[in-house]
C-alpha cells in the first residue's frame, strides 16, 4: 500500500475525510475517582486495574486515534499485509442487528453511543471497572434493548465467544456479590456500547463493546471484519452466579500447556524465558496501540509439523471468539505466517500453574497473562499469580487493529 500514508500513522484519515478524529477528547488516560459504590479502601480503578499494558489506569494513557501506527517490532510498520478483498463472508445479518439495537434507543442514547468512523473512542477503552466510559449503559437499557444488543453480540460473535462475555460479565457480578454488593461497576449491566460510523454493507463501520475484564472493537468493511484488539479477563474465573456454574479460560490453559509441554528440551531453552513470570507481565493492553515489542521465544519454522498443529490450534482458541466464517478467513492469515510466528513463554508448566505466555507474528499478537487475584480468594493479603485472575489481549499488529489499514486504503482507493 502507499507508504507515505503509512509513515503518517493514521493522521492522514481525518485530512482526507475533512473531519476531526471524533471530538472526543474527555475519554482519555484514566479515572482517578474510586469505581461509584466502591467501598473505602478500594484502589482507584478497581479490581483488575493496574497501569502499564494490563489497564488503561494509573500509568498509562490513550493513544488518539490519529496518532495510532499499531503494534511493531521496532517502530516501522510492515507494508502490504492486509487488502480490501472478498471474503464471501456476509456481513448482512450483522449490519441488520447493528442497526436493530440502534433504532431500539431512544434519541439521546443513540446520540451518546454514536462517534465518527476515525473516532478517538475507539483507542479509550480500558479494562479498569471504574473507568469513565462513554456510549449507552446495559444497566441503564430496558430487557428489550439489552436483548437488542445481545442479539448483536451474537451475530459478531461465535458461539464461544458469546458465552465467554457472558461468563466474564456474570463473575463481575459474582465478584461485587463477593465483596459485599452495592458496587454499581461490579455487576452485570455495567458494559457499554459505542459505534462508529453507520452500519453498511459497504461503507467501513463498528462497534465496541466494553467494561471490566471485556473490550471487544469490532471494524467492518463490506464483508471484511477486524476484531482487535480484544481483551477478554476474569476475576475468579471460576464461580456460581445465580446457580450457574461458570469456568473460563480452561481452553486458552490447557491448549497453552499442551503448546509448551509438546517441545522439546532444545525447544524449551528458546521459548521461555530465564526469567519467572510476575504480576502483570502483559505487555498490549490498554494505552498500548503503538507498542514496540521485538519478538522472543521459538520460531515456528523450528516446529515439527505435529508441533505446528498445536500453535495453530492455540490461535484457533483466541481467533474462534469471533463468528465462525470470519474466524476461519483469520485463521487462514496466521496460518500463511506461521513461519514468522513466535512462541513465548514464562513460568512453569504444571496444571495448576500460574504463567504467562505470548504467540507473535506480524499479523497477530496473543497474551495470556495469570496475574495475582485481587479481591477474590484472599487475594488483597498480597499472594502470588494464579489461574484465578487471568487476563490475555489479541491484536493486528502493523497497523492492523481498529481496522486502520482498511480503512486508509479503503480511503485511498474508494472515497
């Protein structure tokens, strides 16, 4: 693609389109007000908070849209990654549930959750529960507006996908439950839906769907669909909610141990590290659209063709939270660099360990990050990680996230 455009980052949108990047300049960097019905002594932003790459909190900050140049190795975006193409994928069902829940509001919330298509909104999501969100509520929302929406997710999502949010948002209620209630950010209704743009079957929109533990940016084009970044976490990831009993995060543990347990001893010493895992060692999380991160661990071009199948199936775990055809036309794109793909690991490797571990490659980047709970199991008395708060983030690195270089070519090309 052009790449005087890329070496502009994404500056060059709002010029073409002679509009601002959104106007949205108050979602910004972080809430520095305790979560509303916190109790006193919760830190500021709540469980599962944090600055650095875990949460766009205390120590990290948005990067505006205009700015965003997206997750490299070294600071220079790889050219001719991604193209405008026919993905034979339709997209109708979904435009037509976008556009459902929308006509549902009422016009002041369709006003509040409605953004330019290069909106800073996209970039100020956060996983932090108290963070100032934009967009309409699902608390505030009548059941017929929430199904509405749940509707939507359904489309946009697979099967697990949709159970997996559900899940998260149903142990964020477990969570204030356990804590005592009354904590209007620990609960089921407090994720938020924004948009950007118009739904279209040709025109690029999207969607973001988030609040604590969950930040879906959903970026469409025809029948082309970005799904990152996402950041989907959970603490516990275990519990009974209104007497269902819901465990997540088993396949993205399991598949990750029978990734690192299938190589061997030479394998081993390149993909984890000499260094323990810590607390937070994740590294693309909020405020981390321009993240530079060289690639360390072991190549796929050093796995056997068994081996290969695993790393495969693991992305599959990550890339399957999106509906199945679009799953299967990414998965395709990993799968054509799976040469270039990194696997990276740190601590140890039995079933109840806590660790962390990283797939990278030029067109996605994979985290799972076992963190020490905070407010659940004894956490607040200062334990270490554990499988019972755990948070992981999918990204397009090279310009990839939000849809960005769909969108400047699609403006190159067609507008």
């Amino acid at each position: 693609m052009n790449k005087a455009l890329l070496a502009g980052g994404v500056a060059a949108v709002a010029t073409m389109t002679g509009c601002s990047s959104g106007g949205d300049d108050t979602a910004a960097a972080s809430s520095s007000a305790a979560p509303n019905g916190a109790p006193s002594g919760m830190p500021s932003g709540g469980p599962g908070g944090g600055g650095g790459g875990g949460g766009m909190g205390p120590g990290a900050s948005q990067v505006k849209y205009a700015d965003v140049v997206g997750v490299t190795t070294d600071g220079k975006v790889v050219d001719d990654l991604y193209t405008i193409h026919s993905t034979d994928v339709s997209t109708d069902a979904l435009v037509k549930a976008a556009q459902a829940f929308l006509d549902g509001l009422s016009a002041k919330e369709r006003k509040s959750c409605t953004f330019d298509i290069d909106a800073d909104e996209w970039t100020a999501w956060s996983n932090v529960d108290g963070y100032d969100r934009k967009g309409v509520r699902m608390g505030d929302l009548t059941e017929k507006q929430r199904n509405l929406g749940y509707a939507l997710l359904g489309e946009a999502l697979s099967a697990d996908g949709l159970t997996q949010t559900r899940g998260i948002m149903k142990l964020n209620a477990f969570l204030g439950d356990s804590n005592g209630g009354n904590q209007k950010t620990l609960t089921e209704g407090h994720y938020f839906f924004t948009f950007m743009g118009t739904p279209s079957t040709t025109k690029p929109w999207g969607f973001q769907y988030e609040g604590h533990h969950v930040a879906i940016n959903y970026f469409v084009l025809g029948d082309q669909v970005v799904m990152t970044p996402t950041f989907m976490g959970s603490e516990p990831t275990t519990g009974t909610y209104k007497g269902e009993k819901i465990t997540l995060f088993r396949p993205e543990t399991t598949a990750g141990l029978t990734m690192i347990r299938s190589l061997t001893s030479a394998q081993r010493a390149k993909a984890v590290s000499s260094q323990s895992n810590g607390n937070e060692d994740m590294k693309a999380g909020a405020g981390q659209d321009n993240l530079k991160l060289g690639y360390e661990g072991l190549k796929g071009s050093e796995l056997t063709s068994a081996q290969r199948k695993k790393l495969l199936a693991l992305a599959r775990v990550y890339i399957g939270y999106v509906n199945e055809g679009h799953a299967e036309v990414r998965m395709a794109e990993v799968e054509d660099h799976l040469d270039d793909t990194y696997f990276f690991w740190m601590g140890e490797t039995k079933d109840d360990s806590a660790f962390y571990y990283r797939i990278h490659s030029p067109v996605v980047l994979i985290e799972y990050d076992a963190q020490a709970p905070l407010f659940y199991k004894g956490g607040s008395s200062g334990g270490g990680p554990s499988q019972e708060h755990i948070h992981t983030i999918v990204r397009t690195p090279n310009g990839g996230d939000y849809g960005i270089d769909l969108l400047k070519l699609h403006l190159e090309t067609d507008h």
